[in-house]
C-alpha cells in the first residue's frame, strides 16, 4: 500500500512540476529550452523530499515561492522584481486550488467511505487520487481564465507597484492564517467525516480566495491600461500644443513672404536708382541680399496651404541630412481648402514623416520616401512609403495613435502594411464638403 501511495506521490510530483512551468509559461508569454523542463523536474522532486522530511507549511510556502523565482529567473530569463511577482502570484493560485482540492476532497470522503466500505487501501488511494485530480484541474482552468483574458500581473509603473505588493500580502497573510486555525493535524472518524472541521466554511473561504485572486488581477489590468490611457492623452495634448506653435511660427514665416511681395516695387526702385548711379558693387550686393531673403522664405514644395508647404520643407530638410531621397506627391484643390484643420494636417504628416525618417536613417541600403494624395469626391487618401528594416511585428507608436485619431475624427482610417523592407501608411479621410 505505501508504494502505492509512493509512486502516487511521485506522478502527482511530477505533474506538479510540469503545471508551475505551465502557468509560468502562460501567463509570461515566454518559452524555456526543452532540456530545462528536466532540469527543473530534478530540482522539483529534491525541493518536494526536502519538505515531506520536515513536515513545515512555511518551510513548504516559502520553498515554493523561491522554486518558482529561480524558475522564472534562470529558465524563464525574466527580471529580478517581475520573477518576484509570478513567484507570488503562481504560488497563490497553487495554495488556493489545492486548498479547494482539499475542501472537495473532505467533502466526498464519506461517500468513498460507504462505496469502498472497510477497504482502506482502496479507501486511502480515492482519496488521494481524487483531492491531487480537483486540485490540479482547478490550477489549470484558473491559469486559463488568467491567459484567456491576457490579465497583466507584473507592475509597470511606481503607481501600481505598491498596490499590487500590498494586495498579494493581503491574500498570502489571509491564506496562511487558514493555516493555522485548521493546523496540520486531522482525525477522521471511522464514517470518513473530519472531526472538529467545518468544511462549508473553509469551502467558501477558498473560493473566495480563489474569486478575489482573479478578481484583483483583473482589476489590476484595468488600473494598468487606464494609466497607460492617460500617458498617452497627456502625449497627444503634448503634441497637439506643439503642432499648435509650430502653425504660429509657420503662419508669421508665411506674413513675412507677402511682405517680401508688397515690399517688392520698393526693392525695385531702389536697384534702379542704384544702377543709375552705376554703383555695381552695393547693387549686386543688395540682390544678395534680397535672394537670400527670397530663399529662406520661399516654398519648394506647394500643397496650396501654407502651413504644410513649411512643414513637408522642414521635414524633408531632416530626411536629406540622412541622405534619404523624397517625392512628394500632393495638391489640395481649392473646393478642399479649409474642410480640414491646418493642425490635423501638422499631426497627419509631421508623424508619418517622423516615423518615415526614424525607419530610413538607420538603414545602409536604399533610403526613401514617397508621399502622393488623392481626392476623390467626398474622400481624400494620403500614403506614406518609406523603406525599412523590420525583424518583428509593428506595435502602434503614440505617432501612429495620434494619426489614427484624426482619421477616426473625420470618420476615416488608418491601413497599415509592410514586409521586411518596405512599409507602407495609408490614411482615408471622410470629408465632405458640408464637414
């Protein structure tokens, strides 16, 4: 009967083992080499002797959290501090579920008793078999819930840290003292019911423990996203304040150019008086002047708005320092003029061309963007080519947020589409002339 039990003992071990790289595994979003399940299955099986021998629950409780962080740490190649929280975290599920186990366990133990009537072996294995099988099943729904939710349980931020350490105190504190009121020791009358133990309570403890668990990690998710939410709105404000100066800053550039043109008939009297007096040398002075002048202020690129014909200048002024060939494609038509904000346009084509330019500079073989616009009707479709050099999935930048608000705006969207050396943004606008 105790090799029965042994060997029991053992599969349960081993299957203990696998399910802590499991949850690891699910809820990190990390693999390990195929030689570390071996490695940390020996290591399992010595921690596990080690603890039947001393018969501690804080020897247990404590082994298990540090089991679990080198597992996270050494195999897993996590961080110090988000090793530390799965630690926690893992080893809450493991205590709540094999405390549930245990509550169904001591539950059907009569009824095993009365099917199994004076057989104690077969009595003794039920029991086992059947409190490690509920235990185990309940460890792999929750982790299921866990990852089918993708609820994030590693603190991102100095906000959420202290919060969620004071939460998993709560809870391991809370477990612990189950620990001790109920303490290690059992007796069983010859019926198979537990004397002295009330298991409703102590069901309905563990599964509130189990419920708050979860309940805490979902909330934390949302804390999480919703202080992510607000970064980026002070990013987007940020940005719109910025777009703002910069139309002010272009809208005195632009003032400036039509005074060069009222100033004109002027200029015109003045090198003729100059060339009257056959004064070559301040005349070809003054028409250096006045080119140079004419240069800084003119536009090499003509949208027919003002304000983007500086920007598309600037920007490309940054591209050419990198050596990055530009085209550049795009005229609004008169009946267009004014159905769009001079700022959506800055936040449109300052971050496609930022995030053009950071893509290419980087880059040793060709190096380009294209920009081309088209309207259509009630539609306008501005795209952005530009080479790259990409080796993973494109995660949306605060950039391309702050585009797909605009498009959304104006009831539009955003199309993303790229290959290893190529990336191309498409942005549709809905603008109808009544907008």
């Amino acid at each position: 009967m105790n090799n029965i039990i042994n060997i029991l003992s053992i599969i349960f071990c081993l299957i203990d083992a696998l399910l802590y790289i499991k949850c690891t595994k699910e809820i990190s979003n990390k693999n390990i080499k195929k030689y570390n399940y071996i490695i940390f299955i020996l290591l399992y099986i010595i921690v596990f002797q080690i603890n039947l021998y001393f018969q501690s629950n804080i020897l247990s409780t404590i082994s298990s959290i540090l089991l679990i962080y080198s597992l996270c740490k050494i195999f897993f190649n996590i961080d110090k501090s988000n090793s530390l929280y799965l630690a926690l975290i893992i080893n809450e599920i493991f205590l709540i579920c094999y405390g549930l186990g245990n509550c169904i366990k001591n539950i059907i133990s009569p009824i095993i008793h009365k099917i199994f009537s004076n057989n104690y072996f077969l009595i003794n294995t039920m029991i086992i078999f059947t409190g490690e099988f509920i235990s185990i099943l309940l460890i792999i729904i929750t982790v299921k819930i866990i990852s089918k939710y993708n609820i994030k349980i590693i603190p991102t931020n100095k906000y959420s840290e202290p919060l969620f350490i004071i939460l998993l105190l709560i809870l391991f504190i809370g477990y612990n003292y189950i620990y001790l009121i109920y303490g290690n020791t059992i007796t069983i009358d010859k019926n198979g019911f537990i004397l002295g133990f009330n298991n409703s309570i102590d069901f309905i403890i563990q599964i509130l423990s189990l419920l708050t668990i979860i309940s805490i990690l979902y909330y934390y998710k949302k804390i999480i996203n919703n202080i992510e939410l607000d970064k980026k709105l002070i990013l987007l404000e940020k940005e719109k304040l910025y777009q703002k100066q910069y139309i002010e800053e272009a809208k005195i550039k632009y003032n400036n150019t039509k005074f060069i043109r009222h100033d004109i008939k002027n200029h015109i009297l003045i090198l003729k008086n100059l060339i009257k007096k056959n004064d070559s040398k301040n005349t070809i002075k003054y028409l250096n002047q006045l080119q140079n002048k004419i240069d800084n202020l003119s536009f090499k690129y003509n949208t027919n708005n003002p304000i983007l014909n500086i920007l598309i200048e600037d920007k490309f002024n940054i591209a050419k320092s990198y050596d990055i060939k530009t085209n550049f494609d795009f005229f609004i038509p008169n009946n267009y003029i004014n159905i769009i904000d001079d700022i959506d346009f800055c936040i449109i084509f300052s971050n496609a061309i930022d995030n053009a330019i950071n893509a290419c500079k980087n880059i040793n073989n060709s190096k380009y963007i294209n920009i081309a616009g088209f309207f259509k009707e009630n539609f306008l479709l501005i795209e952005f080519e530009n080479s790259c050099n990409i080796n993973k999935s494109v995660v949306k930048s605060t950039g391309l947020l702050s585009i797909e608000n605009i498009a959304n705006k104006y009831n539009g969207n955003i199309i993303i589409e790229y290959s290893k050396n190529h990336f191309t943004l498409s942005v549709l606008l809905n603008i109808p002339h009544h907008y």
